[in-house]
C-alpha cells in the first residue's frame, strides 16, 4: 500500500503528540510527583513536534523519569512486580541516581523475598 506524502507527514507528525497523550492517561494524576512540571514537559515535546523539531521533542522525553518512576510505584502498589521493574529500571536508564527508583526496587525485591 503506498501512503501518499501527506498522509506521511501527517502521521510522522502525531507520533510524539499521541505519546504525550498516552502518558498522561496512562499515569493516573495522583501518582505523578510533580504535576505541574510533567505536563509543561509534555506540551513543549508536544509542540516542539507538531513544528517537526521531533529530535528536540525526544530530548524531553528523556526527562521523565519522574513519570517511569511513578508507573512503577503504582504497578508495585498493585502487586504487578514485572511491570513495576521493568519502568523503574527505565526511570534508572534515564536518571541512574534517583533514589526512589532503587528503593522501590528493593521493596520488590523484598515482596518477592529475594
């Protein structure tokens, strides 16, 4: 199937808005640690990828650790030990020194009784 070139643009241009969007409704509000500030965050990479500056967009994306961190305390709540590691290591790849991200690595650990 061909896509013609402005269906292209058009759906290269939605990726990183439809990310933003996902984000937010993935992390219920009362998980994230800094509401204000995450959702500054999402709409400068929102903009920044609606003027097709997608390189600029990803380098904030490179900043939520803070939302990776708290998705993995909320799946940690939940008893979801595979999902709450798997972003919490994220929020580490992004952020190595965040200390809530290894303390809540420990508690699954403990939870597990490794």
């Amino acid at each position: 199937m061909i896509q013609s070139p402005t269906l292209a643009t058009f759906s290269r241009k939605m990726i990183l808005p439809a990310l933003s969007l996902a984000l937010i409704l993935i992390a219920p509000n009362h998980s994230l640690a800094n509401k204000q500030e995450t959702a500054r965050l999402m709409f400068e990479a929102t903009k920044l990828s609606l003027k097709g500056e997608n390189e600029k967009a990803l380098r904030y994306f490179k900043t939520f650790h803070l939302v990776t961190a708290n998705l993995g305390d909320l799946y940690l709540r939940q008893k979801r030990y595979d999902e709450a590691m798997k972003f919490l290591k994220q929020s580490l790849v992004d952020m190595p020194t965040l200390a809530r991200s290894h303390k809540l690595i420990g508690q699954i650990h403990q939870a597990q009784g490794n």
